[in-house]
C-alpha cells in the first residue's frame, strides 16, 4: 500500500558567501533546524538523500560527501544516500525521500542539499556547471541552441568566457521565446523587478535591494537580453526537508504544522522539435504531479519555480499552465505573479535574489513553500494559502533542460 507522505520539518540557511564555513557547517546547520521545526531527533531519521554538487567538484569528496558532511552532526548508521542532478539535486533528493517513505521503508526521511560555489577565484565557481551538459559534444550543444534564434546583431554580440555557460544557454532559449512569441526585454524586466522586491523581505535571501524595471534594463549586460539583475548569482547554502509517514506524522508534536505531499514528479528530457512546446520537460513533469494530486493550475495559490534567469520564470509559468504557452511574458508583465497578484510566483525572491547554491535550491523552494502554507511566512506571505507548487530543473540535454521535478503540497490551515 502506498502511503501518504508529510512534510513535518524545514531548514535552510541564509544563502550568500560563506567562507568562513564548510559544507559540513552549512549542511548540519539546515539539517538540524529541519529536525527541531519537526520536534524529532537524529535517531529518528530512517534514511537521507543527500545532494551535492561543489564537494565533488571543488572539494574533491567524490563518492561519499553525505557521510562525510552529515557524521560530525550525529548522523551515524543510518542509510546515506548521495545524489547529483546538476539544479535538480535537491529537489531529486527530495523525490526519492517522499518514495522512500510511501514505500514503507521508513517512517522518516531528510532530504538535503549543500553546496559552496563561491570561490577565492571566480573561474572555478562558475566551471562546475559546465558538467550539466553534455561535455563531449558541447560545441554542438551550443550551436544547436543559438540556432533556435536569429543570430545577435553585432552591437548585441557580448559573448566572453567570463561567466557560466549556462546564462548563454538561458540567453539562447529567451531569445527564441522572443522570436517566436514576441516576449519582450521590458517583460524579462518585470519578472526579475518583482522577485528583488520580494527578496527585501526574506532574511535568508543573498540579495535583498530591490530594482525598478528600468533599473534592471540599465544594469550591465551579461548575454543579450540578460542583464546581471535578471540572472542568478553564485552562492554558497544548504537546506534540509523533513517527510514523514501520514501516520507517524499524526503523532508528532508538530503534526499541526504538517504539510501534505500531494504529489511529486521527476522526468528526463526528450528529443521533442523544438516547436513542440506543449511537450517541454516542465510542461511533462506538471501535468504529472497535478495528476497524481487530482489537481490543476487552478487550485494553486503560491508557486516557487527555478528563474536562474528571468526568461526561467517566464518558461515555466507556461509549463505549470498559469497561462497559455507563449503568455508568460504578458502575463508576468500584468503583475499577477506578484505578491498581491492572482497568484504570487517566487516570493522568496526566488533564484535571482535568494541566491543559487545548486543542490540546495529546490529544498530551498519547499522551505518557502511550507512556510506560506503555514502562515508563517510575515511580509511575503500570500494570503490564505492552501496549495502550493515547486519547479525545479536541472542541466541541459539537447534542447531543454535535462532534468524537472514538480511538488505539489497542501496545507492543514
């Protein structure tokens, strides 16, 4: 039989630039906030996933980095699992607990996600991301990319090798969008205005100034239409996602602040056309998780989706069927997906402000998510909040993203 699952406990550090903590600091600080949020113990914890990405590429802890982060803090004999899913980790991670435990394998389960991305010599920071594609042939990825669109004007053309290849992808794809949509750069602005507004009143966000629009067009360019407000930055965090049995959820001490997991959904890409936008992955991981929770677009009051750029927001509003394929710009541009809208997207801030530490973003979302669901969330909270969605993606395969899972949860309020 099949469980159901709660989420009982969240934690999450402030995300940003750390240097004077390890992994393991960042990692067993959003951990143990997750347990004393759930009022359980470590000896209570039937089994972890554990995501990361920078302790294997930066600190060379390949193979077991979710022993080593978790030991210290009192994570012994338990069953460690480690996952890598480029951005998707953590979200990943939180996939296979919620199996986990409808499985009946365990009563709980942590997910968590760490990762340290800010570098003494920025180059290394930015190179752990150019693993999310395919490296043998990533010439040809790009190319295939930057053909969806007509090629840049040369006054346009900043091409450098300063950044992380993935804002040249994420360029590429808003580019297309512009052409064949009439997106517009006004609407890339909008989106990434209001997510800096909402970051001002999250404490754990890495940025927390807010823009005006014409503020985030006049901001230094990194690949056209993307100016630096527009993208996410390079950060350092960790979060952690307590799941439980519906049952053992029951006789917790905080089983009035529980969430429910109604549904929960990762894919993989496929070979679509490029024009087959009604069968892009995020589009495929949505309708999965609404089916699994008899639910719809609809019924959704608060969203957190992964905008590592602006355009991210905008492609995804669609895929989780906010709005028409080809409408996110309008749409996002009209302030709906503002707190105060008709359904508030990112009001943590999301990517471009709360800050992108990999693995740790998609346990970051369900910690927002939860805590709206909650009531708890003060300046940034969406009013009567019921369900909430989570989108969260991951590297890059042909023409999409490689990887996208969609959480749906419900609160008790």
């Amino acid at each position: 039989m099949i469980r159901d699952v709660m989420v009982l406990g969240v934690g999450a550090t402030p995300f940003g630039r750390h240097p004077d903590k390890t992994a393991s600091d960042l990692l067993g600080a959003a951990a143990a906030d997750a347990l004393t949020d759930a009022g359980l113990q470590r000896s209570d914890v039937g089994a972890v996933f554990h995501a990361t990405v920078s302790q294997k590429a930066l600190d060379h802890q390949h193979m077991i980095p979710g022993q080593v982060a978790l030991r210290p803090h009192g994570f012994v004999g338990v069953p460690v699992v480690n996952v890598e899913n480029a951005c998707a980790g953590g979200a990943t991670a939180l996939w296979l607990a919620i199996a986990h435990v409808r499985a009946g394998l365990s009563e709980v389960a942590l997910a968590t996600g760490v990762d340290k991305l800010v570098c003494a010599d920025p180059a290394r920071g930015l190179a752990v991301f150019d693993g999310a594609l395919d490296v043998a042939n990533r010439d040809e990825v790009l190319a295939t990319l930057a053909a969806l669109a007509a090629p840049l004007p040369p006054q346009l053309d900043t091409s450098r090798g300063d950044r992380s290849v993935f804002m040249e992808v994420y360029a590429a794809l808003a580019r297309a969008h512009m052409e064949r949509f009439g997106t517009t750069e006004s609407q890339l602005a909008a989106v990434a205005a209001k997510n800096h507004a909402h970051s001002v009143h999250n404490p754990r966000a890495q940025f927390r100034r807010s823009f005006t629009a014409d503020e985030v067009l006049a901001a230094r360019r990194v690949a056209w239409p993307l100016t630096v407000p527009m993208c996410s930055p390079v950060s350092d965090g960790a979060a952690a996602v307590v799941v439980a049995s519906a049952e053992f959820a029951r006789r917790a001490a905080s089983s009035d602040r529980a969430v429910a997991v109604l549904g929960s959904a990762l894919v993989s890409g496929t070979d679509r056309a490029a024009d087959d936008a009604h069968n892009h992955i995020g589009r495929r991981a949505a309708l999965a998780a609404y089916e699994e929770a008899g639910l719809g677009p609809d019924d959704v009051d608060v969203a957190e989706v992964h905008d590592a750029t602006a355009f991210g927001e905008i492609q995804q509003v669609e895929n989780l069927g906010f709005c028409p394929i080809g409408h996110g710009g309008p749409w996002s541009a009209s302030g709906a997906g503002t707190l105060g809208g008709v359904l508030p997207v990112n009001p943590s801030g999301g990517l471009e402000s709360r800050g992108h530490p990999v693995s740790a973003t998609g346990l970051a979302q369900v910690f927002e998510l939860v805590t709206q669901l909650r009531g708890s969330a003060g300046e940034r909270q969406v009013p009567g909040a019921r369900i909430a969605i989570a989108e969260n993606g991951g590297g890059v395969y042909g023409i999409e993203e490689a990887v996208a899972a969609v959480t749906i949860f419900g609160g008790t309020r």
